[in-house]
C-alpha cells in the first residue's frame, strides 16, 4: 500500500504542538477506583538480589541457584551451558567484578527496602481480586543479574532485575537497545509493565481475527486493564511516551485518525502494514515527524475508553472476554476528542 497523507494534514500536525494552551496534567488524574480497604491478601517477595550478594562460595551459589531454577533458567539461560560449573564460575566472577558491584550499591541506592513498589504490587493485586475474586498473586521475585535480563511475568511468578530498571543515571545500562525503548526502564515503570504482561491472563482474543483493529483493540485492552489496576499512574508511563509526546498526540489526533481512515488501514491484515502503527518504532513516519511510535496502540486504547463509556453495564470482566474487536470499535462511537483551545 502506497501511503497518502495530505500536505495540509502533515502541516496541521506539525503546527499541532504549539497549541500549547492544553495541560497534560488532566489526564495524569488518578481515576475512580473501587474500594479495596476490606480485601486480604497475602504477597510472597523474594529478595533474591540481596541473597546474591551474601554470597561467598560457588557451592553456596549453586545451592542458590538450585533453589530458584526459573531464575537461573529464565535469566541466566543455565541450560544452555555445556557444563554447570561453567554457568557456576562464570556467574559467580560476575558477582564479584568491580563493575558489578558499582551497580549494585546504585540499585541498592535507587531501590532501598522496595516499600513503594511492593505496597503498588499489592494495592493493584487486590483490585484484580476485587474484579476476579479467584485470583490469586504470583510470587515477586527481584533479582540481580548485572543487566541480562529484564522482567518475567506469569500467573505465578513476576521476576524482575532491578539493575535494568535504574533510569539515565546509572552508570551502566542495558547495550544494543535504542533510546526509544530504553527510557521506558526505569523505577516508576516496573509495576505498570508487570501489570500489562499480567492483563494477558484475560484479555480474550479471537485467533481467526488478523487486522490491525483487532491488535489496537487487544493493545488497548491491556492498557485499559492495567490503568484500573493502577488507577493514579500516568497514561504516559504505560505508553512509554514522554509529556512532550502525549502533548503532540493530544494536539494532532484528529490528523492521527484521519490517517487511519485515509488509508484505509484498519481492517489490513498485512502484518508489514500493521508494524507500521503497532510495532516498536521511534515514530510512526507515516503520519508526521512528531508522532511516536506504536501510535496505533494508544488509538487501540481511546476506542476501548470509549466502548466502556457508552457501555454502562459492562464490566472490566466483560471487556476483557469481549474478543470482537469490530463490536468494540462499533459500540465505541469513537472520534477524536474535541480540544479546548
């Protein structure tokens, strides 16, 4: 498909971000939450990070290691090792290397006891069992592993690497990962993007279902999922998008949309089509020079704001086994909001 967008669309895009009479503060509002004061629940957190560094023999580590095989297996690839005393010495060497232990106080200096992070887990934990009271929390796993790995997530187990997660100010931060990407590992993003892996345990899909509404639509299932679950966190900090990004988004998504619809793009099923306005990508070119990328998510995640607004009897269960991504959009009535200039 050869993409069309009018000059007068790319320019009123361009122009979009001096319109800067708008504040993104408003949308960073915390939104209705139901009352979780009476709902028990029990996290189990592992420390495992500061194990690590109480280490002093590569028996000790073994037995360690031995002990949290996802870990080992997950983050360190044990298994692809030849030998296990290889995997052993070279894990061990790592802990002790004098990098290593510079990131290591600068995590332990970023992170302390993790009050903050575990009170998040556990407040968005009891909003899951609020909405499906037979949920019941994974084990929290933080560990340490000198920048290999970032985060696992399953139904019974949230591991995460906390030196991966310690913003532009470390020392050493995660290679080979493009700026774009990398802003998004940082403290405040930890929870948001645990919750995001985690909303796939009920975000319904129909398989037969391969345009790109029906990806938008799955996107913003998640993002709708995850914000009720942590109902004061910022959209930008799931979108991954800076204020000066959701500003220009905001400004430009009449012309956003527009170019959806222009091009017709909604029910493509092309996946090279659809990674234009979906996949990672430090901006969606197609449409201007200030649109971020997976643009097509955040538009995913409008149109499902929209269904739940005009649904009113339908429920945050109901929304997420809904796989009609073309039911959804319908029911959304969505359009650009209008902007107060």
């Amino acid at each position: 498909m050869r993409y069309k967008v009018s000059k007068n669309l790319l320019l009123l895009f361009s122009l979009s971000i001096y319109l800067a009479f708008y504040s993104c503060s408003s949308k960073d509002a915390c939104i209705p939450s139901p009352d979780i004061s009476k709902i028990s629940l029990s996290l189990e957190i592992d420390r495992l990070d500061k194990k690590l560094f109480k280490i002093h023999t590569r028996t000790e580590l073994k037995e360690l290691l031995d002990d949290n095989l996802s870990f080992s297996e997950i983050f360190l690839a044990r298994s692809q090792y030849p030998y296990d005393s290889i995997f052993i010495n070279r894990f061990y060497d790592l802990l002790h290397n004098p990098a290593i232990d510079t990131l290591w106080k600068e995590t332990e200096s970023v992170y302390g006891d993790l009050d903050d992070i575990t009170m998040q887990f556990e407040n968005s934990f009891k909003r899951i069992k609020y909405y499906y009271p037979e949920f019941k929390p994974p084990k929290i796993q933080f560990v340490f592993t000198g920048l290999s790995h970032d985060m696992y997530v399953s139904d019974s187990l949230i591991i995460i690497g906390l030196d991966y997660y310690l913003g532009n100010e470390a020392s050493y931060r995660p290679v080979d990962i493009p700026d774009y990407i990398l802003k998004r590992y940082r403290k405040e993003n930890i929870v948001p993007n645990s919750l995001l892996l985690l909303s796939q345990n009920y975000n319904k899909i129909d398989m037969r279902d391969k345009t790109l509404l029906g990806e938008m639509i799955f996107y913003g299932k998640a993002f709708y999922f995850s914000k009720q679950m942590l109902p004061c966190v910022p959209d930008s900090i799931f979108l991954g998008y800076s204020p000066k990004e959701m500003e220009d988004i905001f400004h430009g998504q009449e012309i956003i949309w527009a170019n959806f619809i222009e091009n017709e793009v909604l029910f493509d099923t092309n996946h090279h089509i659809k990674d234009k306005f979906i996949a990672e990508r430090p901006k969606t070119f197609e449409i201007g020079q200030n649109c971020p990328g997976r643009i097509g998510r955040w538009i995913g995640w409008e149109i499902v704001k929209d269904f739940m607004e005009n649904s009113k009897e339908a429920t945050l269960p109901d929304l997420m086994k809904n796989n009609n991504s073309r039911i959804i959009f319908e029911k959304s009535g969505f359009k650009p909001r209008n902007q107060d200039i």
